[in-house]
C-alpha cells in the first residue's frame, strides 16, 4: 500500500513539474505585473500626495503674494508652481487665483499668461472652463470679441453650459447685437437651476432688454 502512494505522489510530482515546465514563466510574469502594478500604484500615491503637500506651500506663497498686491511675487510662485507641480489640482487653482490678482493689479497681460496656462493645461475640465469664462472677460474689455466667441466653443462640463451661454450674451451685447443676447440669455436662463443666485443676475440683463421672464417661465417670449 505504502508502495502504490508513492508511486501516486511521483506521478502528480510528475504532472506538476511537466504543468510548471509549460506555464510556470507565464505565470510567474503574471505575478511580477501585478505585483508591479500593485507597488506602482501604492508609489503613485505617494507621489501624488507628496506633490500636492509641496504644491500647497507654494500656493499658500501666491495667496499671501495676492493679498499683499505683490504682482512679481505672484508671477514667480506661479511658474515655480506650473515647472514642479503643473499636474496637480493646486496649480490649477493657483493660476485662477493668479489670474484674478494679476488682473486687480493692472497687469493684464500676466494675467492672460496665468488664466490661458489653466485653460489648456488643467487636468481639470472644470477649472479649464471658469479660466476660460474669466479669458473671455478680457477679450470683451480688449473688444477682441472673435476671439471670445472661439474661446466660447471649447467644450465645457454640462454645469458650465449655462454660464458659456450668458457669457456668450455678454459678448453679443458688447457687439450691439442685441436679438443675438437675447437669445443666449434667455438660453442661459432657461437651463440655470431656480435656486441659481446666478439666475437672478441673468434676469436682471434680461429685464434690461425688455424680455419678462415671466413669459420665459410659460415658454413664451413677450417684450415688455
């Protein structure tokens, strides 16, 4: 008896190393993949956490820089900010935060620099569009309103579509054309949610163009 086990035991030692001869490389690269993947991805982590500390420090930098109405102070935390961590959220919002104090200081073309570096460099869809709506503010006061219009068609998240719409209404009224404002404001209107503080400022352009929002909220368009 004790003879036939082994014999049994010899033959699955057998069948194991003739199974391990034909797979046991592929799968000990499975193994490696994934506990590569898995080292990668804890790695990544920490990366990505040890950026975003270092990202704020510099951040905070911009913020005292700003309140301070300190422009070449700004300037110089932002490109330390967009060369070391151009990647993470707090450049995004450190260059709309630049862009905004560049702009109260007078230093219009910095702030252009700031807000058109978040509008194509942002991994987020969300800050490119608010850096975009502040780009169009400027084309508007420059009166390069072919340029605002382009800006305007970059695609946006659904919940800036209103936003795109009034700007789009801004940028027909500085033009004189008012059925075209009209139009986007009453577009804009119509999609911002009745709760919106927003909406209220819509209403009041629209009011300003003798459209009742009344009507709006019926589906009609009557001019006062």
């Amino acid at each position: 008896m004790a003879k036939h086990l082994d014999l049994e035991e010899q033959e699955q030692l057998d069948q194991i190393k003739h199974f391990w001869a034909q797979y046991g490389n592929r799968i000990t690269w499975v193994l490696i993949v994934a506990l590569g993947s898995m080292a990668a991805w804890n790695g990544w982590n920490y990366w990505q956490s040890s950026q975003a500390t270092k990202a704020a420090v510099l951040f905070d930098e911009i913020e005292r820089a700003a309140v301070a109405n300190d422009a070449e102070r700004i300037e110089r935390a932002l490109a330390d900010m967009k060369y070391r961590f151009g990647s993470t959220t707090f450049a995004a919002q450190g260059g709309l935060l630049a862009g905004k104090a560049l702009f109260d200081a007078g230093k219009t073309d910095g702030a252009r620099t700031a807000l058109s570096w978040v509008a194509d460099k942002a991994s987020d869809d969300a800050y490119k569009a608010v850096a975009r709506l502040r780009l169009v503010g400027l084309d508007i006061d420059a009166k390069a309103f072919d340029q605002a219009l382009k800006t305007l068609e970059a695609p946006v998240p659904k919940a800036f579509e209103s936003l795109v719409a009034d700007r789009r209404g801004d940028v027909f009224m500085a033009q004189g054309k008012i059925e075209e404002a009209k139009t986007q404001y009453q577009n804009a209107w119509r999609s911002l949610s009745e709760q919106a503080e927003y909406r209220r400022l819509v209403e009041v352009k629209l009011a300003a163009l003798g459209v009742s929002v009344a009507a709006l909220s019926s589906g009609a368009e009557v001019a006062r």
